[in-house]
C-alpha cells in the first residue's frame, strides 16, 4: 500500500510539475501576448501621430490653394481693370489723332488761304 501512495505521490509530482511546466507555457504565452498588443498599440500610435501629420499638411496646402486662388482673383480683377485702361486709352488717342488731323487740315486751309491772300495783295498792288 505504501508503493501505492508513493506511486500516487510520484504521479501527483509527476502532474505537479506538469502543470508547472504547462503554467510557465501560459505565462510566457502571455507575456509575448502582451508584448504583441504593446508592438500593435505602439504602431496604431504611430500610424495615428502619422495621420496627424498628414491631416495637419493636408490642412496646410487647403490653406495654400484658397490663397492662391484669392490671388489667382485679384489678378485676374486687376487685368480686366487694366484691360479697360488700355482700351480707354486707345479711345482717348483715337480721339487725340483725330483732332490733330483736323488741326492739320485746318493749318493747310489757314496756308492756302494765307497763300491766296498773299497772291491776291500781290496782284492788287501790281
């Protein structure tokens, strides 16, 4: 009966250091687990900082493009206005070429008859 117990003592030893062995599996399962979910948060993070990131130059180049359109605007307003500058300009000289040939005909008029007048005075006086 002794060989009995000590048989079962032996097996409950044998189960005992079984389980140990089997509850060092576990927690070194665990651990790596752990270790495992601590790699996935620390990239979440990373990927979420680098979203961040993205966000912020996205954000950024918003920023740009409704400033260059504002400008892109104002250019564009400021070459119509030239636009219409020039065009009055052009009318204004049109206008001014006009009235310095007319100035020239009526200075060829003035000549023709002062030139008239001359010869006239001149056939009067012979």
């Amino acid at each position: 009966e002794i060989k009995k117990i000590d048989q079962a003592i032996g097996q409950i030893s044998s189960v005992s250091h079984e389980t140990l062995d089997a509850m060092d599996t576990i927690f070194t399962e665990i651990n790596d687990m752990s270790s495992s979910f601590t790699a996935v948060n620390q990239a979440v993070e990373e990927q979420s900082q680098g979203s961040s990131q993205m966000l912020n130059a996205l954000k950024s180049v918003q920023e740009m493009t409704g400033e260059v359109q504002k400008g892109a605007s104002f250019i564009h307003k400021q070459s119509a206005d030239i636009h219409k500058e020039i065009e009055l300009l052009r009318q204004i000289s049109m206008h001014v070429t006009e009235k310095v040939n007319e100035m020239r005909l009526s200075s060829a008029n003035i000549a023709s008859f002062l030139e008239n007048a001359k010869e006239l005075a001149q056939s009067k006086s012979e």
